[in-house]
C-alpha cells in the first residue's frame, strides 16, 4: 500500500490525485438522495464530464464507493464502459432509497452495487476495475462529501433531496471538493442527450421568442443557439446558478407584447456566467438549448457584454386572467413581471423549509373542495377549478433547505421574531419577479436570492395583532373546542428513563433532542407522541396554556392529551397537570377536569389509544351534572371505534342552576384521513379527482358519525336533557359524508354559520374545518354567536415549539398562543339555560329557583310577590359561585355550621347558623372562622 493510501485507510487527508490541469476525466455532479421522501429523482446518480477535445474512453475504469467510516477498500465498485464526449458528460444511474421522484433521463450505465449514503461518503473514479482505497495513483478525481473520510481537500456539504453536488461547467478541479462542488438542484446529464455540437458547426442566430417557440418545448431543443437580451435576474448564490435574459424592450401590458404565444425570457444555466454579469446588463449569450424540468434554458453558455445597451425591460403588467392556464403562463416563461394583485397568503409550509409560500390569487385562500361542497358537486367541482386556476408560488431565488444540516445557520428568509407571515395575510410586492416554472411549479422568483425579511421584495398584512383573543361570540359563557397536538408529559426521555421502551427523537441544529419521531413500548406497543424531554414539554405546554386561558371559556373539549393509564399512571395524569399550568398562568383556581370514568366503565385498556379526548371547565361558571361517559361498545375488532378515540360524554349546567337546565357535551376525535388497512367498504381514498377526495376511512367516519348520534342521544335521554352539542376533531370537511350524516340527524354546524370564511385546518395550501361544533335543534337555542380562533392552521410551523432551534432565525415565543398547535380552536357563545325569571304574580314554594338582577334565588318558604333582596324579611337567597367553584358567601343566604364559603379573596367556616354576618368583619360573635 502506497504512503498516500495508509492514510486515507486511517481516515486522514492526503495529496489528491485529481487533475487539476483539465486534461482528464472528472465528476461533475452526484446527487445521493434519490428516491427519497421530497427527492426530485427516482435513484442517484453521478454525472462526468470531460472538459478536452477529444472523447475520452471508460474502459478499463470503474467508479467506486467507499462509506464514511471505512478504512479499507471500496464497499461498491462498478466497472465501466463506453466513452465520454469532448467536452460532454457521461450518467451512470445508480440505486435509489425509496419510489419517490421522477426517473432519470435514459442514463449511459446503470449500476446496482454502488450506492453512496446521503449523510456522507467518499466517490472516486479509478483507471483500474478492481477496488482500490480513495488515494490509490489509479484514482483519476474523487468526490468526499458529509462524514467523509477521505475527501480532496474538504469535504463537500449541503446535499438534499432536491440538492445534488455540482462543479461549475467547465469542470474547474482545484483538489477541494469543498471549494468545488456547490450544491444545486441537479441537472443529469448523458453523452447520448448532451453531445455538444460539432466544433465546426455555427451556432444558429436567433431571437429568445425564436428559441422557446409556441409550445411547452423548445424547436431548438439539444441545438447551438446565440441570442442577446438584458439581464433581468442573477442567482450567482443559492443554487440556481444562472440568470436571466429578456429580449430588450420586452414587456409591458398585453397589448405591448409584439411576440404573443412566445415567451421573450430564457434562462441561462451556468454559474460561472452567472458571476459575470449583473441585473441590467446587455449581454450575447451562445450555448445548447435543453429542457430540464419544464424549463427552457441555455447550458454551456458563452457571455459576451454588448457594446451598445439594448432597450430595458419592462416589467410585465398582466391581468392573472391572461395566466390562469399553464399554456398562458408558458407564454411568458421567465419573464419579468409586476404581479397584479390582490395576492393572499394560502400556504406558509415550506417557508420553514424553502424559504417559499404558495399564494392565492385574489383576497382569499384556498379552499378544501369538499369544505365547500359536497363530494362530486358543482360546488365542489368549482372549488377545485378555482384552486388550479388560481394558485402561484413566490420563492426565494435559491434551492436552499434551510433544514438540511448544512444550511441551519443560515438564517430563513421571510420570517422573523416579530413579524410571522400567516395564512391569510395579503401580499404587496415592492419589485418586479420572474414568473418562472420550477420544481413542477409555476413560482413568481425575486431577481436575487433572498435573505433577511425580503421587505424589499415583498411584504405581507400583520394577521396576528388583531387576532390576540377570540372574536366576541354573545351569551354569558363560551363553548370551546382545541386539539393540543399530542400533550404529552411522558416525554420521550421519561419513557425510556423509565424503562418503558425505546424511542427516537428528532433534535435541533445544535443535536438536542426535541420532540419524539417514534417511541415503542417493551412490548411492542406505540409510546408516547410529543416532547422529546421536560424542557422541551415546557415550550409546549406555555403556549397551550396561553391559548386556552384566552379563549374566555367555560367548557373546553380537548383532542390529543395524553392517555396516561397506558403508561402505568392514573388515567387523568396528564391533564390534571395541565389544568395545574392554567390555574398557576391564570393566578388563581379557575378551572377544573372532568374525571374519567371507572375502568370497568371504559373500553378494556388494550383498545384505547395513548391519547384521548377531555373534558375542563370552570366551576365558577358551570358545574357538572352526573358523571363522564365512554362510549364503549364499539371498540371490538372491525367496529368503528376500533382504530379512533371513543367519544366522552359530560352533562354541565350553569352554577346554583337545576339539574333540570343542563345540556349535553360529547368530545369526539374521529378517525384520520391518512392511509392503512380499510376497515369498511369505502375506506379507501378516492383521488380520481379533487372534488370528490375525503381521504381515506370516510366510510369509517360515517359510522362514527351514526355511532356518536345514537351514544349522546341514550346518555341525554338518561339526563333527561334533549339539549347536545358534539364537537371535537371530526377530521372531515363540512360537506363530507360523515358531516352531512350529522346534519341529516338535525345537527347545525356552528362554525359554518357563524364564521363561513374562517376556517380551523390547512392541508397542502386548502383551507377547511376539520374541528366543529355541532348543536342540535333544542342545544342551538342556546347559541349566541361562534368564532374560530385562527392561531395555529394559519402559523408557519417554524413558529411551533417542535422547530425550536432548528435554524438560526429564533422564532419560537412561550408567551403567546399562535402555532401552539396545528388546529385551530372554535368558541361559541351560549346563553346558559337558568331558572324561570321571578314575576310578581307568582307563588312560590320554598325552595323554587327564580332569576333576578342576573342572579340566582332560591325562596326560603312559601311567598308571592316579595322581590328578592327588596323585602326586609329574608325571604329570598341569592344563590353565588366563586371562580374556584365553592360557595360565594351573599348577605341573604343561610349558612350553617361546617359551611364553607369563599368570600374576598378568603375562605371561612361556618362555626354555627347564620345569615347577613360578613365574614371577617369585626363582631362581638363573628360566626365566621378563616379557614386553615
């Protein structure tokens, strides 16, 4: 083994052996994450290129893989045949990870046994076909990326699934692989689509328009072409390594466009010549034509500055009806463009990953097609019309993951502390972009890559400073329903500390752990969902804390809280710990849980999930009638509830009230739409067209909608109540089927009546209500007004506690509500049903309710026409409750001996029978003694 190879064996750098003179064989481009989740291309591959003039042949050559930890010798080695093109490229297709992205273009060779890792690895290519180490003298170039032990130079960083590691075009090779490959959305290149021409041929003279021609290709596809234009965008960073040219005095309205059909924009692709020029310049540029992607661009180019200034470029001023239609967008492929507004924020997702939003174009969102119609219908069908028609994307100008390893000290653009960018937030743009078609998408493109708030781009309404608190709702109390997003105490530290099982995390940039990926108890069973360790379960819980104590309710059914009895703890662990966090936030002891029921009167523990639904409330408020119920006979093999939440029952009337005044809740968190093993007919999902999709288990909803009704009706009935609400996590749009079932059974769905426009979930940019509040026909009385509270659908997720020190851009805030979840809550206002008010006419007997002045009486004996709290005689007693739900001491009430009340702030104990005598005031014979 020569010097050079011991130590690459041991892992160190050594002299490379590349050639650096350009008068040999290199790799140009590998691209290692292919096949994966989010991957552009079906399998990896490695581009060469050969940057002489004469075709250089692979006999006898071989590509080989060494992984990042080896000492050795290659774990693949593919030998390799044919020759590559002077000055052309050569693409060996090799494994993928998964089935995800597009095949390849037909590559030269396809190879199964070397299979580069995407974390890191060292690729070289060697005049021999038998396996040698990386610093071997038959090594001709050699790529080390990531973990890699044996790179040239430094390692190369930065790949992704949408990310392959790149020379610049002329194949510069300067023995550091970190100084030569950038990484940049990969363009796959093979000898038999990429042959230059002829070095004798003479590029063809041609006009931009001439160039991309009238249809989605250009005529001049693998063709040399020369042209001139202006430059309108530079992306000499972030990845796209090109620029833009516009033919000079281009654009303006539609009637000033003297090439209709054709576009006048062409994208040059090469990042050395994107370094070589600047917004604004005059520029010739010679290269090939090719199609990469749907896009139209030149390669190989030679720039040339023109000696003359061409006429400028006039931002393109179209109506978006001139663009609904990718034939009318193709039109003008790459142009600069004024976007004619209003543009309205529909998608923020990939703001955290991307540095992208999707927009909508007009002042609302997006919406889910059976949101606003049912399966199949006009309106549906519509809805699905107008989504297609009216969707764009505003990127950044670069390829960047902002969560790939390499690029979390990056900081992310767009977004920041202060200002977060919501759905819903109306866009205004400050400069012209480029309407450009990307990644399979149609994206307006800012000139240069964006970094910081991109204000000088574009600028989006505030959402949240008016979105502080609920709307007003009416009544004298407030109905809420809010999922937490997998609440979970049982951290994932705690769960394996504990000896439970065994969990992996997703950490931060700094590799501290963060939330739980998966967890798996001892036997087998799924673990606990949420924070990865108590601080971590502490951002979390701040920012639940903060949105519940603001939503002003008096009831609140929870979706997601920790199911604690599957982790060997009492039932309601969990959320008495967070009703804790509120009273401690709160200052004082408002709120209260429902307990559960017994465990003979739940669903074997086998058949309940690691999360739950669940009752709080505020006993100042409401006081609770009977006891929680489970439904709990249809959890057996095959039945609805078999694979969802079993909906939880709670009769509440309002405080001092008659058990004959309350009403019904029933929590539910129905089955979710993602994918698995039908359980009925119908559960499969229908993806034949937009307006007809409920995702999967649809026919599973349904019967957890007949289930539900038949369960709330039996337990009113046994309550004596005809008054219901349902609500919950019903995970279906409003006009899906097991919606429509409820409305079928005389339900009215809250949230649609009182906020048509809001809704609580996005899904993929569409906007629908998967959280609702239902009443029926007696229950609806009650309702005074709704609101759904958009604080989290609306949030980018890099806001949430889950992303906390993912990026250098520090966004998470434990003071205030927003991203403290994915679903929005909804709060209805309710007028309480309350005792008959007291008229002047009536006899009472003692005992007999009345309300007066906003309170509660209850006569003391037989009377007719003495007001309460008018009569010198104590006829009446004002019935009151203390936030914390104990007896309010009131001047006419009767107390004796033992009797608690609470009265300023403090509690006293009746030492004997008394009416009238304030507690703590100074008396011969206080009857009243602090408490404690």
């Amino acid at each position: 083994m020569t010097a050079v190879a011991c130590l690459l064996g041991a892992g160190l750098s050594a002299p490379a052996s590349a050639n650096v003179g350009g008068t040999d064989l290199v790799i140009s481009e590998a691209y290692v994450n292919g096949g994966s989740s989010g991957a552009t291309y079906l399998n990896k591959f490695v581009e060469l290129y050969n940057p002489t003039a004469a075709a250089i042949s692979l006999a006898g050559d071989s590509l080989q893989y060494r992984a990042p930890g080896g000492a050795g010798l290659p774990t693949g080695v593919f030998a390799l045949s044919g020759s590559v093109p002077a000055h052309g490229h050569f693409l060996i297709q090799l494994p993928g990870n998964a089935a995800n992205g597009v095949a390849l273009p037909a590559p030269d060779l396809t190879s199964t046994n070397v299979n580069p890792g995407a974390a890191g690895g060292t690729l070289y290519l060697a005049r021999t076909t038998t396996g040698v180490v990386p610093g071997d003298s038959s090594v001709i170039d050699r790529l080390g990326w990531g973990t890699s032990n044996a790179p040239e130079g430094t390692a190369a960083t930065g790949n992704s699934v949408i990310l392959s590691y790149q020379r610049n075009a002329g194949g510069t090779d300067t023995d550091d692989n970190a100084a030569d490959f950038t990484a940049a959305a990969p363009t796959p290149q093979a000898a038999g689509n990429t042959t230059p021409p002829d070095p004798g041929e003479t590029p063809t003279p041609l006009t931009i328009a001439e160039i991309q021609g009238d249809g989605a290709t250009s005529p001049y596809a693998g063709k040399s072409v020369q042209t001139e234009g202006v430059v309108t965008a530079d992306y000499r960073t972030g990845g796209f390594n090109g620029f833009y040219l516009e033919t000079g005095g281009a654009g303006g309205t539609a009637a000033d466009d003297r090439t209709p059909g054709r576009s006048d924009a062409v994208f040059v692709f090469g990042s050395i010549s994107a370094g070589q020029v600047e917004v604004g310049d005059s520029v010739s540029v010679t290269g090939k034509v090719q199609e990469f992607n749907g896009t139209t661009e030149i390669t190989s180019p030679t720039v040339t500055k023109l000696g003359t200034a061409l006429a400028p470029v006039q931002p393109d001023t179209l109506d978006w009806a001139d663009l609904t239609t990718d034939a009318q967008k193709e039109a003008h492929e790459g142009e600069l463009i004024a976007p004619q507004g209003p543009f309205t924020v529909t998608d923020n997702y990939d703001a955290n990953y991307y540095g992208s939003f999707t927009l909508a174009v007009g002042a609302e969102p997006l919406r889910q097609p059976t949101d606003a119609g049912t399966p199949g219908s006009p309106e549906a069908v519509a809805a699905a019309a107008d989504n297609a028609a009216r969707t764009i994307t505003l990127d950044d100008g670069a390829s960047t993951n902002y969560n790939s390893a390499a690029n979390t000290g990056t900081a992310l653009p767009w977004l920041s502390a202060t200002h977060a960018v919501s759905i819903g937030a109306s866009v205004t743009f400050h400069q012209p972009v480029v309407l450009e078609y990307r990644n399979s998408l149609w994206n307006f493109q800012p000139t240069a890559q964006v970094t910081g708030d991109g204000a000088a781009v574009a600028t989006f309404a505030d959402q949240r400073a008016a979105n502080q608190q609920p709307a007003a709702t009416g009544g004298d109390a407030r109905l809420a329903t809010f999922n937490v997003q997998n609440y979970f105490p049982m951290t994932g530290a705690r769960f394996v500390g504990d000896g439970l099982g065994t969990c992996t995390l997703y950490k931060d940039r700094a590799g501290t752990p963060i939330t739980v990926n998966r967890c798996t108890t001892t036997a087998g069973g799924p673990g606990p969902r949420g924070a990865a360790d108590e601080a971590s379960f502490l951002r979390q819980q701040a920012k639940i804390v903060a949105g519940i104590n603001r939503l002003g309710a008096s009831i609140v059914s929870l979706e997601e809280v920790e199911n604690s009895v599957k982790f060997g703890e009492p039932r309601d662990t969990a959320l008495a710990g967070l009703v804790d966090a509120l009273n401690t936030a709160a200052g004082s002891t408002v709120w209260a849980y429902i307990p559960s029921p017994a465990a003979d009167k739940l669903p074997p523990l086998a058949q309940q999930d690691v999360i739950r639904t669940a009752f709080i409330y505020k006993p100042g408020a409401v006081t609770p009638v009977g006891t929680s119920t489970v439904l709990t006979d249809k959890s057996g093999p095959g039945q609805s509830f078999s694979i969802a939440r079993q909906p939880l029952a709670q009769a509440f009337k309002r405080a001092n009230a008659r058990d004959a005044d309350a009403f019904l809740v029933v929590a539910n968190h129905w089955k979710s739409k993602g994918s698995g093993t039908p359980l009925y007919d119908g559960d499969l999902q229908d993806t034949s067209s937009p307006a007809k999709d409920q995702g999967a288990f649809n026919a599973t909803r349904v019967r957890e909608a007949e289930d539900t009704v038949a369960f709330a009706n039996g337990v009113a009935a046994g309550l004596g109540t005809e008054r219901i609400f349902l609500l919950g996590d019903l995970n279906a749009y409003t006009h899906e089927d097991p919606l429509e079932k409820l409305y079928s059974a005389g339900y009215t769905d809250l949230g649609s009546a009182f906020a048509p426009d809001e809704h609580t979930y996005s899904y993929n940019g569409l906007q629908g209500s998967l959280d609702h509040v239902l009443a029926n026909a007696a229950a609806l009385k009650m309702v005074t007004g709704g609101d759904i509270w958009q604080i989290n659908a609306q949030e980018s997720v890099a806001y949430n506690y889950s992303r906390f020190n993912y990026n250098a851009a520090q966004l998470f805030d434990a003071g205030d509500p927003f991203a403290a979840s994915d679903h929005d809550p909804e709060v209805i206002g309710l007028t309480l049903p309350a005792p008959a008010a007291w008229r002047a006419d009536a006899a009472y007997s003692a005992g007999d309710l009345v309300t007066f002045g906003g309170s509660i009486w209850r006569a003391q004996f037989s009377t007719k026409g003495e007001t309460p709290g008018a009569s010198k005689k104590v006829v009446w007693e004002q019935l009151a409750t203390a936030p914390d739900g104990s007896v309010q001491w009131t001047a006419t009430r009767v107390f004796t001996t033992g009797d608690v009340v609470e009265y300023d702030g403090v509690k006293y104990v009746a030492q004997w029978w008394t009416q009238g005598d304030v507690p703590g005031a100074a008396a011969k014979k206080q009857p009243w003694k602090v408490l404690g």
